[in-house]
C-alpha cells in the first residue's frame, strides 16, 4: 500500500510557535495521516482491505466484536462539553479589571473593616461576575437543547461463531468495531468510515463533510476491480463513505476501517477540544483593561507622595490614594460591559440568534470580514430544474416531457434532480400520464453506466389531446425506452438527434455542436443531464443494457442550487455596513462562480484549496485578500484561510454548518452556525442562528455594533472623567492645606455616577456610527483620555478658585464646604458631559439619549444637589451650600459644555474618530 510521507506537527509547527499555531498544525497532521490511510485503503481492492482489517464478507463473531470494542474504545468522537456550572462560574470573574477591584476592596478592607467601600466594591464585582456567569450558562444550555437526542442505530452483519452464518443484526453506532461489515440503504447515516465492497444505485450526501450541494455517486470496487486511482483525499473517493455523510438512494455494504477519533471525521473533532484561541474581544478588552490599570500604576503614587509630603500625614495619604485608585478605576466596567453584552444577547434572542458567548457580541459588530458557504446561505439548500434545452440550446417542452416521464416511472427511489424534475412539471400531469402511459421495463442506475431507462407503452386514447403530445406520436403498440443520464455517457450511445422536430443523422460536426451546448451550461455552474429516446417497433416483456443503443438524442436538463431570492439584497446590505463577504466552499469552482455571479458577486479569480497548500503564510496572506471566492476547499484550508485574513488586520466571522467547517468556526473570531448544523458546528460555534439567513445576520451585526458603542462610550465617558478628576486631585493636593475631598466623597460621587450609567446599555447609537466596523483601540482611548479628561479639570480649579475668594472656604475650618462644593460641581459635570461624549453631534439637538439614559441623568443630578442638604450629610462631611453658590455652579457646567463641544470639534477633525 503506497503511503506518503507525514508532516508531523513539529514540522507544521516548530517548537516556540503559538499554542494556536501548533493546534492548526495537530490538526493538519492528524487529517493528513487519517486522509493518507484511507486513501490507500481505497486505492486497494476490497479483498485487500478485508485481509488488512483481518475480517470476511459474513462479518465478525460477536465475540471478536466485543474484544475489538475493548480495543478501539466506543465509536464515539472527542465532543468540547460546557464545563461544569461552579467552572463556568469561577471563569466569569476572571478579568483584569475584576482582579484590581478585589485588591483595592482587600486593601480597604485591611485598613478599615467598616469601610462602606468595601461593600461597595465586592456588590460591584459580584453583579458583574454573576450577570455573565447567568448569561452564557442560559445560552448554553438553550445551544444543547438545539441537538437532538436520538439513538442511532446501524445494521452490521454478526456471527454468533466462527462456523456460523451471519445474521444482520441492529447494533447502536456506538459500538460499531473496525472489521464489521454494516449494510446501507437509503436514509441511513453513515456510522463510521467504511471501504464499499458492494453498492447498487448508491447515492451519499457529502454536504456535511466537503460542502457539495448534490449527492455524489459511489461504487463498490468488487471482486474484478483492480484499484482506483490514488488520491490523498478521502473524500474524492469513489469507494469510501465516512462517517458524518448519510444514503441518499440505493444499497450497499461497507467494511468500517476506521471508528472514533481515528475516523477522517474524528480527526478534526479531536482538535478542537480544549481553550478557544484568543479572538478580537478578548485582545481588545486586555489591552484597555492594562491600558487603564498603567494609568492607575502611575497617578495613585504620585498622589501619595505628594499628600503625604505636603499634609506630613502619611496614614490619611495612602487612606487618600486608595481613594484616588477607586476613583481612577472604571469599577463598573466589568458590570457594565456584562450588562451590555447580556442586553445585546437578550435583543438578538428576539431575532432568533442564540449567544453562546457573550464576546461574540462585539466579534459581531466588529467583524469586518465574512467567509461563508455558499450552500443554505446564498442558495436556497435544495436543487431545481432550471432548464430544458434542445439540441441548440434553446428551450423546448419536449425534453421535460420526456424528462418528466423518466423521472415518473422509475422504481427506485428518486433522487434530488429527478424529483426536480416532477416538482417543475406539477401535480396535475401525473394524472395525464398515468392514464396514457404504463410501465413496460427499466433498467435501473448504476455507477459504471451514470445513466437509467425506463421503457413505456402507449395506452389507446380514451380522446381528446393532451399536454404530452409531443410523446404520443407513433404507432399504437410501440414501446419506447427513455434514458436520462450523464452526458458522456448517454451521448456516446447516440447515432441521431431531435432538430426542430426532425430525426437527424448525429455527425461529428453536430456531436461536437451539442456537446458544447452541454459544457456551456456546465461553466455556468449547472448540473447537465441528457435526455435520449428509442421506439421500438417489435415491443417485448423485457428489456436489457444492450438495448441503450442507436439513441435518438433529445436535448439536455439543467439543474441548481437556486439563490436565494433575498441573498443579493442581503449582500449588498452587509457591504454598507463595511463587511467584505468570502466566499469559501467544498463545491466546484464552476457551481461556487455561478451561484456567485448570480447574486451580485464579484467572483474574480477563483482560488482552488489545493492551490493554497503551497503558500506559506506570507504569500497565502496576500492572496487572500486579494480572493473573493474560494472552491475545493478542504476543512484545514478553510481554518488557513481564516487565520491568514486575522494575520492581515482583519475581524473575521465565518458561517458555516457542516464537519468541513468545524475548525475555521473555531479559529474565526465569531464562530456562527445554524441550528440544524451538525453538532460539531454547533459545538465550535459563538453564534446559532435559527433561521439560515443573511438578514438575520446584518441584525445581529447592527446589534453587536450598537453593544460595542455603548460599551466604549461609558469607557471613554468615565476613563477621561476620572482621570479629569485625579488630575484636580494633584493641583489641589499641591496647593491646598487640606484634603478637596475626603475619600468617603470620592466614593459616593463614583458611585451616584456609576449608578446612572447603568442606563447605557439601553441607549441608541447614531446610524452613522453603525455604518462601519468598529474595534478595540487601546491607543485611542489613551488619547481621549488625556485629551478630554484634562478639560474637566479646567473647571475644577475655577471651582477651587470660586470656594477659595467667593466663598471664603480657605482654611482647614471651611474645609466642608469647599469639598461639598466641589462635590456638587463635579458630580453634575460628571453626569452632564455624558451627552456631550455619548455622540459626535451637537447633544439634545441633533441627538439625544435614549429615554433610561435621561431619566437617570436627572435621577443622577438631583442626587448630587440634594446630598448636601439630606440626613446625611453631616455623615459624609457634606454642609449646606449658600444660595449663591448656584449661579455659579450654572455658569461653571455652561463653560464646561461649551468647551467641551469645541474640543470635540477640533478633535473629530484632527484624528477622525470619536467614539
């Protein structure tokens, strides 16, 4: 058995590679090691593989199927399960930001048990951690609900002993062994991979494992076969049929080679258990996590030391610079961005879309790259007759007439085109032929000939005419046989042709005339049958092979995958939100162009999977940006090509439901399947759509765009605040004699503000800024912080200076009414300048907040007047403010909006972003 040398994972993947890297690279050996053996197998006659396997046509005895189960395990693949609830519960707390609020509240905690911070801290951080935990543990559970709990059973033939004669026997999948000979019939689903010993009119359904929309036809290579041609894809093989696939029409049995993990299917499963890589939501939220926490690292220390140096208390300056640290820490983040994702989850359940992983939200709306398949996606998944074509090329009612009586009368079980065919002619002519014709004879498919006849008689008409009069002309008593089959082969039994009704001579002129009709429709992406007759006038009982000859040729059937009425409106839609759509398919390049072009496409050169396997990383980066349309394409391709479109820049979402896609669904940064996806798809999937549609998914695109915005507007909005804030912190810390705020205060006004900004997930987004992909820019919230943030601080200090000359609040005597002051100032600048930055417009004019957000603005406020002036104040070191100090706090929030606008302004023009 001729066998290739293998590329090792080491060699894929030399060592100091990414974890990711060297996975693809497990995966890449695994399939190519399983693919290799297999196709050896295939390349060996089936007695070959019998004695390989140490197994006979009547099967095992029960005995040697038991010691094999022992052996090999069950016939079960690797399956990622959700871990277990208390895991999934501790994996929801794990966050940067999480861990910092832990420390600070353990530090506060350290220095004052009855720190109300510390309550505040932990209620924080619990929310945040159990309102994701609840999310994705509901998703989860509604994704398992999705596979159907069914036991699937297969018929393998048994021997209760080595004498004995085998008996078929119903045995469950998984307890099907290497060496067991299993017999198939139509409907069945393949139970492991098995090497085809006989097989009659077998038709199998390979679209799960290489995307093809058609059933493909398959043969035994019996007894006389000498061997196929050698091919390393087991999937092109002739006499296999793997695990995954399922029986179309016909018979056959199979002896399985491989069972499990070790199965061309369970080579791919088995690598895609374990840590998902990183995609862009986890990267981006990393880096502003780290990116806010540098800030904190840096300001918390400088404002130690200089309250400590200035005010000589060094207890009340570190009490201070936790203070300072909780107020320069975002502390809502977590429970912000949880709530975020949690709503956006909530509102794409409503549009049938299940969230497995809540990230995938944002993955979703940043996604700027899809590569989809093309079957159920851009097709309508189901195969129809597109068109009936005489000789020339033209439409012509005779052939679908003759067509329709082929596909009528057959025995067997009809295939996808010839039920087409029926579908396209319509109940009522069934009547009309039933009644004019009765079946004779037929000489049924087989791989060998790609073609089947049907012999009919003519009834004597009862009267009138009907719609079949092109058939019913002739002699009464004549039998004519109609056959429909692949081209080459029907076209090479064929001596005449219909010519506008005429019988003509088929020369070699008019042979090569028609047989560019029919290689035509095939570069058009169409599935092309001919259609040939014969009349014979000594009618018999029987009818044989031999009697396929001196054809009459009629004309052709085309069949597809018709597009979805929808799918280019659906295209065009995903384009004006900035998404490049890729095409990446199993199916031929020819039916992937067609179907392309007809949806408004623009194919270009179509990339062939085995063309990619020569490209290193660098070359294979390139052309997939420069490819729309990718065919052929096998299940390690399709995970390159995703990984080789993320290593150019790109946020890549792949929709896809079969086997082959498993691994690029994996690797993908949003992983979106169907709910009647085969588990595998469903497993390695964040996304399930319950409809197949690209209308649902520019909703949910619109949906993860929206969450994403309302979660960098509260970064940005509260990230530039508290650094505004810190920075007044530091002028006052080095001017002052006393403390601007006491910490308790500092903890309040973060706390009144954090509160109102719980409305966020529920405001709107302008429909600008849903237009475009938007990401994670670390950078660019640095810049807006030390942009924005300082303006607030402006403000500040003119408060300080009001407090200090207007008010007299100078001295450590007046100090209460200085930190109330600007207590008040702040908080209400705080919550103001959230409609400032929550648009790039002009707030309240040309855009305005949603309902939650300005209820709670107002809540938010009259908080912060009221404080000062409730119970508790004296509590919290708040006095009551003077009647004059109002004017002035008008005109301070005034200035501060105003300014605000005109840097917004500046900024939009200078860096060309805002949000």
């Amino acid at each position: 058995m001729t066998m290739l040398t293998p590329r090792t994972p080491a060699k894929l993947a030399p060592p100091g590679r990414s974890r990711r890297e060297r996975r693809a690279a497990e995966l890449e050996s695994r399939t190519r090691l399983v693919g290799e053996r297999l196709a050896g197998l295939s390349a060996a006659p089936g007695v070959r593989a019998l004695q390989c396997l140490d197994a006979s046509l009547g099967g095992l005895t029960r005995a040697e199927a038991a010691l094999r189960l022992e052996r090999h395990g069950p016939n079960a693949v690797a399956q990622e399960r959700a871990p277990r609830w208390y895991v999934q519960l501790a994996k929801a707390f794990r966050n940067p930001f999480i861990a910092v609020l832990v420390l600070l509240a353990a530090v506060m905690y350290w220095q004052d048990p009855a720190d109300p911070g510390v309550v505040i801290l932990s209620v924080m951080v619990g929310i945040s951690g159990l309102l994701r935990f609840w999310q994705e543990f509901r998703s989860g559970r509604a994704a398992d609900a999705l596979a159907q709990l069914v036991t699937t059973t297969c018929a393998v033939r048994r021997r209760a002993g080595s004498g004995s004669l085998p008996t078929t026997v119903e045995v469950p999948m998984d307890q099907v062994v290497p060496g067991d000979v299993v017999e198939l019939a139509a409907g069945d689903l393949i139970p492991a991979d098995l090497r085809l010993l006989t097989a009659k009119d077998l038709m199998i359904s390979q679209a799960a494992l290489s995307g093809e929309s058609l059933p493909v036809a398959k043969a035994d290579t019996r007894v006389r076969d000498l061997g196929q041609q050698f091919t390393t894809d087991p999937v092109e093989a002739d006499n296999l049929a793997l695990m995954g696939t399922s029986v179309t029409s016909g018979t056959a049995t199979g002896v399985v080679v491989a069972t499990g993990s070790d199965t061309w299917f369970g080579s791919m499963a088995g690598s895609l258990v374990g840590e998902r890589p990183q995609t862009n939501f986890d990267t981006g939220v990393r880096r502003v996590s780290f990116l806010l926490i540098r800030f904190m690292l840096v300001m918390v220390p400088v404002v130690f030391m200089i309250n400590g140096l200035t005010k000589g208390d060094w207890d009340e300056a570190f009490l201070f610079g936790i203070a300072v640290a909780v107020g320069l820490t975002p502390e809502m983040l977590p429970m912000v961005v949880s709530a975020n994702l949690a709503r956006g989850a909530v509102a794409m359940a409503r549009r049938k879309v299940v969230v497995k992983r809540l990230g995938a939200i944002q993955n979703l709306g940043a996604m700027d790259v899809l590569c989809t398949d093309k079957t159920g996606t851009l097709t309508e998944d189901r195969i129809v007759l597109d068109r009936y074509l005489d000789v020339h090329g033209n439409e012509d009612g005779e052939v679908l007439e003759y067509g329709y009586l082929n596909a009528h009368f057959q025995t067997g079980l009809r295939n996808l085109l010839d039920r087409a065919v029926i579908d396209r002619v319509g109940e009522a002519e069934e009547v009309v032929v039933d009644t004019r014709f009765s079946m004779v004879d037929e000489i049924p498919f087989d791989f060998a000939r790609r073609r089947m006849s049907v012999v009919l008689a003519r009834n004597p008409l009862v009267g009138g005419s009907g719609d079949a009069e092109h058939v019913e002309q002739g002699e009464q008593g004549e039998h004519v046989m109609i056959t429909k089959g692949a081209v080459e082969e029907v076209l090479a039994l064929c001596t005449h042709m219909t010519d506008r009704g005429e019988r003509v001579e088929l020369t070699e002129q008019l042979r090569w005339h028609v047989t560019r009709i029919a290689e035509d429709n095939n570069r058009r992406g169409l599935r092309v049958l001919a259609v040939a007759t014969r009349t014979f006038t000594d009618p018999r009982d029987t009818y044989g092979v031999a009697d396929e000859d001196r054809l009459t040729l009629v004309g052709f059937l085309a069949f597809l995958d018709p597009p979805k009425a929808d799918a280019a409106r659906a295209l065009e839609a995903l384009a004006d939100k900035g998404i490049t759509v890729k095409v990446v398919t199993g199916d031929n390049e020819l039916v992937a162009a067609r179907v392309c072009a007809d949806v408004g496409i623009d194919v270009g050169t179509v990339v062939l999977g085995p063309a990619t396997d020569a490209l290193d990383d660098a070359e294979l980066r390139a052309l997939a940006a420069r490819t729309t349309v990718f065919a052929k394409v096998n299940p390690v391709q399709k995970a390159r090509i995703v990984r080789a479109l993320q290593a150019d820049g790109h946020t890549v979402g792949f929709l896809g439901d079969g086997i082959n896609d498993a691994a690029a669904l994996r690797d993908a940064d949003v992983g979106i399947s169907v709910d009647t996806a085969v588990d595998i798809a469903k497993e390695s999937a964040d996304i399930i759509l319950l409809e197949k549609d690209l209308t649902v998914l520019e909703q949910g695109v619109l949906q993860g765009r929206t969450t994403f915005g309302n979660t960098i507007k509260y970064i940005k909005m509260t990230a530039s605040s508290n650094f505004g804030n810190v920075f007044s912190v530091l002028v006052a810390s080095a001017f002052i004699p006393f403390q601007p705020m006491l910490a308790i205060m500092l903890l309040v006004q973060n706390l009144v503000y954090d509160i109102a900004q719980l409305a966020t997930p529920w405001d709107r987004m302008d429909e600008e800024y849903l237009r475009k992909p938007r990401n994670w820019d670390a950078k660019g919230i640095g810049r807006f912080m030390v942009t924005i943030g300082p303006i607030s601080s402006i403000f500040d200090i003119a408060m300080f200076l009001i407090m200090w000359h207007v008010f007299a609040a100078d001295s450590a005597a007046n100090q209460s009414l200085f930190q109330s002051g600007w207590f008040v100032e702040g908080l209400l600048s705080q919550t103001l300048i959230v409609h400032m930055i929550r648009t790039r417009k002009i707030p309240f004019v040309q855009s305005r907040a949603s309902w939650p957000v300005m209820v709670m603005t107002v809540l938010a406020v009259l908080t912060g007047l009221w404080l000062p002036f409730s119970p508790l104040a004296s509590s919290l070191g708040f006095v009551a403010l003077p009647a004059g100090y109002f004017p002035w706090l008008i005109g301070v929030l005034l200035a501060y909006c105003t300014l605000t606008q005109l840097v917004k302004t500046w900024y939009i023009r200078r860096f060309g972003t805002w949000l």
